[in-house]
C-alpha cells in the first residue's frame, strides 16, 4: 500500500496510467448495469452514428457500441486477469523454489523452464485455438494464456533469489537463528514486491495483446464480447467499407488506451525500480 | 565424541569457549581435481570470560576460518577433520560438534554474537534500522513492535549514538557509523561472547577510534568476552588482553599483549612487532622477506622456516611444538628449544 502511495506521489507515469486504467475501471463496472444482454440484437436502431442517445453508436446488428465495449473491456480483463494469475502463480512459486532449494530442484525446474522460454507461443496458440475450435471458452483462453507465459517470470523471481540468498544480510540472518520463513517475509519479501508489481503489469500487456490477435484471427470464443472480437465483427459486417467507422474506432481506441494505461504503470514502476532514482526518493522523504 | 574438561586456568577464570587440536580444512573436489587447504591446523585455544582475545595474522593465514569454527558455522567445503570445540555457558559445558541446530539457532546472537566482517551489506538495504533492530530481537524474544523499538532506542542511546539512526536507511549512514549500528546490532541482546571479525578494516583511524571506544564499553558494561579478529597489530594493542599470533594456519605464539609487545619470542612475531612505528626510531621498517606459503601445499617441518633468517636444518623436517615459556607464554619454535636447553 506504501509503494502504491509512493508511485502516486513521485511518478507521473505511474499516476497518468493510474488515471487512465480507473476510467477502464469505470467502464467494467458499468457493464453490471447495462440495459442490455450482451448478446442482444436489435435493441437498438441499426447503423445509427454516435449521437446523445448512442454515445458510441449502434452496429449494423442493433447493438449499443457503447454498451457492448463495457462488456467487452471486462470480459478481455477477466481473460488478461486470469492469464496474470495463473502465468505469475507459477512462476513466482517455481523460481522461488529453485532459487532456495536449489541443487537437484533448480537443475530439473531451470531445465523444463528453458524449454519452455524456448517455445514460440503465439504459432503454439493459434495451433491450439484451431484444434478446440468452437469449443474454447474466454475462461479457457485465459487459462491456455497463462500455462504459456510464466517461463520467464520464474527466471526472474529465481535470479533475484539467488542473489539475495548471498547477500551478507541473508547471512547475518541465516547466522542469528532467525527461521527461514521470517527471513523470506521479513527480509527478501520488500525486493520481490515491486518485481512482482511491474511483472503483473506486463503480464496484463503479453494476455491483452494476444487475446485481440486471436480473435482478429477469429481464433477465440466469437461469441463473448472481447476488445478483440469486437474488431472482428465490425470487420465481418463490412463496417470499414459502409463507412460506419465508429464500430471498429471504439474498440480499437479502448485497446490502446488499456494498453497504455498499464504500460504507463509499468514505466512508473520501472523508475521505481531502479536503485538510484529510489535513492533520491528515499532521501526526500526523510 | 567424548567430552573433555577444559583447563582452568590459574586466574580464577572461567574459560567460556576452549578448542582443542582443531584441525579444520577446506576439502574441494572439482572435476576430478582433489585440493585440501589446511586453513587451521592443530590450533588450541582457551578464551576466558570477560577478556579480549585478540587474533592477529596476515591475510590468508586461517583468521576467519577460526572464527567460523569456533562459531559452528561450518558448511562444505570446510571439513573440521579433529579436535572439539566447547562452549561453558550458564555454567553448562556443551560440545559445539554435537549441537542440534536447534541448539546453535538458540544460543546465536542471544549468548554467542558475530560482527560481520565488512558492514557494508550486513543491513538489509530496503529496511529502516529499527525495523532490522526488530526483526533480530524477535528472533530469540517475544516482543512488539514497540517493545524492541524502546529496547533499541536505549540500547543506542547508552551506546552514544544518535537516535535518529534508527529512522535511516543503511545508506544514509556513513560507513562508520554504518559499522557501529553492525556492532549495537549484535550485541542488542547482550551475548556473553562476541566475535568480531575485522571491525574497524576500512575505516580511517579516527572513525577506528570510535568503534574500539565502542567495544570497550560494550565489553565493560556486561564483562563479555570478546574474540577480536584484526591484521592490526596497533588496534590489538588497544583492545585485546591477549594476543593469539597466527602463521599459516598454525598458533605460532599467545601470550598477554604487554609480553607480546615488549618481549616477542617467536622470529614471526618479531617481525610483526618490529613492523610497527614507534615514536622513538625513524629507522626503515625491515619487511619479511617472502610470501606466507599457500595451505594447499605448506613446507614440511615449521611453516615459517622459509622465510625465517633464523632457521636451522631442525626446522625443515620437523614441526615445533608448544611450548610453554612462562605462565600463559606460548610459542612454537625450535629455538626456543634449543636456547632453553
């Protein structure tokens, strides 16, 4: 909670994206109260252009866009979150494994890991999404997304173990009876948490970008409003070609705003990262 | 292993850690290739409560690894191939070769403390002082937050140092007083034996001031004992009561650190002492000719004979041993021997 004050405080990134991603927040919450199903058709008049009435206009199908786009903003989140949660999991706990039990346990993990960093995943998943075509729900995406990307985060996690595990510090504890558990929590726990923070955030950044390329694809689940299959319908309905520009503008503006929202927070979380500028951080507080 | 008394000596003191024919050696076995650095060899060492023992030696010469056996902090490659170790405290006599880990974990920094060698990196950079402060006193006490905080508060408070310290990153801190909140940092707990290991190497000579000014009292205040680990020979003369000299990984002479100073017995320590300025000559200072031997490989006979101006034929075939050449005067020399004969 202190970090989160403290990135708001002192980087400007952080707090821009802050910014941007609660109005992407905004937006998934309105999605509970939306006078629409997400999947009903002619509610409204087709082909309208953005007005009062229609914020972002209406679809060729009757849709709301505005109203769609809630819809599709939490439902590409929930597969994002669900990728972050299951790719971080893994590898969190997998490189803190072998970073302190190192020996036989960090030999055979290290060697799974570096076969799986080796895999090229976006072939892997569009291979995969063609084969459980029509049966691959968004809960499923995220889970396929997040069993393919956690190679490289516990790569991290287990460096950084191992070189706090030298440090004096950790000897000194080691030294002074303090319980291995304490020392994790108390000592190493303070560097992991910001690598963890910036970790999730580009997580969030590797499970968005591939969710819109499989469904622009028309890879993924077609009938759940996501960012990306949002894209694909207005391309199959010829929106570009009737001039009904404001289908496909909506959810490809959100794209890049959710995008940058979280690489601003990234960025922020980088400056905060690095050890000299935390210095002089530090310095100003005290 | 079968326990042995240690000796009390004539003092009317206790001895609080004693070692007997320590033999402790780094075995390495890499690719085939075998080596066995002999970084302590037949060492035996009585410390007795509330005294300064001091260790003096040049780099390389088996300081540290002492220390780390005489702690119990012994991980591969370091291999204690003979002799024991005894701790007496409480009036209990324990063998640290047959601790359980659970025994070392309770008398560590609550009766047996460590200052780190080189107190740059022994604080956690990312935590404040007192937070540091806390997580060791939890370690081996109950205690709040709050508690530990008021205990460190007057812990530093007697020890002269500045409150504010607590409140401060280890960065904030200038390296001597970094060193200082590293020695409050191990004795918060007042242990009844401390070791330090180098305290004042990379400090200039008045900040040294202070940390021996530091020692003394905590060392005054609860009577500890203080194993003192240093190369120089001018903070030994400050501090320690006793000096153990050591050369290649052998004891080559102990004695009170006036007799040391004043009447040298051993030609190391002669050497060693003859190196010192003084205010009286502005003589050159005569170094050792020679290298100290690498312990993979040490000469046969005494370990210093190659580059003693003394030698004789005795030396290269035969190890000096012990002698006692008045009460609490040992050397190891043939020499001496010989002379005395």
């Amino acid at each position: 909670m202190k970090i989160l004050i403290d990135l708001i405080r002192f980087s400007p990134s952080f707090r821009v994206g802050t910014m941007i991603l609660s109005i992407v927040v905004t937006l998934l919450v309105m999605s509970f109260f939306s006078p629409y199903e997400a999947d009903e058709r002619r509610a409204v008049p087709r082909n309208e252009p953005p007005s009062r009435n229609y914020i972002l206009g209406t679809n060729s199908q009757g849709q709301d866009v505005f109203w769609m786009l809630t819809f599709g903003i939490r439902n590409s989140l929930i597969v994002a979150g669900l990728a972050v949660a299951i790719g971080r999991g893994i590898g969190v706990i997998l490189g803190l494994v072998s970073g302190y039990l190192g020996g036989l346990w960090d030999r055979v993990l290290s060697s799974v890991v570096d076969s799986f960093i080796v895999i090229p995943r976006l072939p892997l998943l569009i291979l995969i999404a063609v084969m459980v075509r029509g049966q691959l729900t968004f809960i499923g995406l995220g889970i396929i997304l997040g069993l393919l990307d956690w190679a490289f985060p516990s790569k991290r996690y287990r460096a950084q173990i191992l070189s706090l595990k030298e440090r004096d510090f950790t000897q000194t504890a080691v030294f002074s009876g303090m319980r291995t558990f304490k020392i994790v929590t108390q000592e190493h726990l303070p560097f992991i948490t910001p690598l963890l923070l910036a970790d999730i955030v580009s997580g969030f950044l590797f499970a968005l970008g591939m969710e819109v390329t499989l469904a622009i694809f028309g890879l993924s689940d077609m009938d759940t409003q996501t960012i990306g299959t949002m894209i694909y319908w207005g391309n199959y309905y010829q929106a570009l070609l009737t001039n009904r520009i404001w289908v496909l503008a909506a959810p490809i503006i959100a794209s890049v705003v959710v995008v940058v929202g979280f690489y601003l927070i990234s960025l922020g979380l980088t400056t905060y990262l690095d050890p000299r500028t935390r210095l002089v951080r530090l310095q100003a507080q005290s | 292993m079968k326990v042995t008394t240690p000796n009390v000596t004539t003092q009317n003191m206790t001895t609080i850690v004693s070692a007997k024919d320590l033999q402790a050696y780094y075995v390495t076995n890499a690719y085939g290739v075998a080596r066995t650095v002999k970084a302590v060899d037949n060492i035996s060492i009585d410390i007795q409560q509330g005294e300064v023992y001091g260790l003096a030696g040049e780099s390389g010469c088996g300081k540290s690894t002492l220390l780390k056996v005489l702690l119990g902090d012994i991980q591969p490659p370091l291999t204690v191939l003979g002799g024991s170790v005894h701790y007496q405290l409480d009036g209990e006599l324990q063998d640290a070769a047959t601790m359980t880990v659970e025994d070392k974990r309770d008398i560590r920094w609550r009766q047996v403390s460590y200052i780190p060698q080189g107190s740059m990196h022994v604080l956690n950079p990312v935590r404040r002082i007192q937070d540091t402060f806390h997580d060791f006193i939890t370690t081996h006490k109950q205690t709040t937050k709050r508690e530990s905080k008021e205990m460190t508060q007057s812990y530093l408070r007697d020890l002269g140092l500045p409150e504010k310290v607590m409140r401060s990153y280890p960065h904030q801190l200038s390296g001597g007083m970094r060193q200082r909140v590293t020695i409050a940092l191990a004795t918060i707990l007042w242990p009844k034996l401390i070791f330090a290991d180098e305290p004042t190497t990379a400090l200039d000579v008045v900040v040294q001031r202070g940390v021996i000014q530091l020692l003394r009292d905590i060392q005054h205040k609860e009577n500890s004992t203080v194993v003192l680990i240093t190369h120089d020979l001018g903070v030994h003369a400050n501090l320690a009561d006793r000096i153990g000299v050591l050369y290649a990984g052998k004891l080559v002479e102990e004695a009170a650190t006036k007799t040391i100073l004043k009447s040298p017995q051993h030609p190391y320590t002669k050497y060693l002492i003859n190196s010192l300025p003084s205010f009286a000559g502005h003589s050159a200072k005569e170094s050792i000719p020679g290298r100290p031997p690498a312990l993979d490989k040490p000469p046969q006979g005494c370990r210093f004979h190659p580059r003693c101006p003394l030698a004789i034929s005795k030396c290269e075939h035969e190890e000096p041993p012990m002698l006692e050449l008045a009460p609490g005067h040992r050397a190891a020399c043939h020499l001496l021997t010989s002379s005395s004969a």
